[in-house]
C-alpha cells in the first residue's frame, strides 16, 4: 500500500461536503485555538477509498487507535500513534502502521462553522480543501 493512499485516507472523514478554506472563512467559519481542539474529546472517523477503508479515533488523551483494511490484496493494519496541538492550534498526528511497515505524520487546523467541524491542512491558503466530518463524536 502506498503511502500517498493512507494520507489520503487519514486526511479526511466521513465527508458531506467539501468546500475551500476560504468558502468557509467566508461563511464565518472560526479556526479552534488549541484549548478548543483538546476540549471536542474524542474524535472519529471513518474514510472509504477505492483502495482501502480506514477507522480511526484520535482520543482525547493524546492517542490515536484504529485500522486500514487495504482492498488491494495487503490486508490489515491496525493504526496506532499520537496527536498533539501546537500553540497555533495546529494538530499533527503520528501514525504507524506496523503491517504495512509505515509511519506518517499528518498536520492541520480544525474550523467551527455552526454546529459543524470541519479539517484543513492550512489555516492561510483559501483555496485549500476543506473537509467537514460527521458523526456522534462531533458536534451535533
């Protein structure tokens, strides 16, 4: 399995919609302080690609569990590792896959719009990706 098709898979959720960074500082989207970010406890998410599906959680203690199933042929792999948030309120996650024999990192911002919360790897380029999670682990 490629790495390029775990951060895929690891870079966003169950997604509803996907708009610019900048379509939703527009709408007033607010990014969390790193305060905010510790403060949405657990975090889930799902992510289905044509290669692989992965389960992930990025718990409120600072560990991240979960596992890729690769479609390819490859197997499984569980994910384990560690996310922090630096003083920008950047979170970045270490992740092993130790059957796949892989280690990313993957860093990014968490936007609030409404009730919604949405993921972005910049917090100063608009025309970014942004990705909106779903879920009981999200705000509702």
């Amino acid at each position: 399995m490629n790495s390029l098709a775990i951060v895929v898979l690891l870079c966003g959720g169950v997604a509803h919609a996907q708009s610019s960074l900048g379509q939703l500082l527009d709408g007033g989207a607010v990014k969390l302080s790193p305060a905010e970010v510790h403060a949405l406890g657990d975090v889930r998410f799902v992510r289905k690609t044509a290669d692989a599906d992965a389960y992930m959680a990025m718990r409120a203690d600072g560990t991240v569990v979960g596992v890729v199933h690769n479609k390819q042929g490859h197997g499984s792999s569980e994910a384990i590792g560690t996310w922090q948030v630096d003083a920008a309120g950047r979170r970045c996650a270490n992740v092993e896959l130790p059957a796949f024999r892989m280690q990313m990192t993957q860093c990014g911002f968490t936007y609030r719009l409404g009730g919604d919360i949405y993921f972005s790897a910049s917090d100063s380029d608009r025309h970014v990706v942004a990705t909106h999670y779903a879920g009981p682990a999200f705000l509702e």
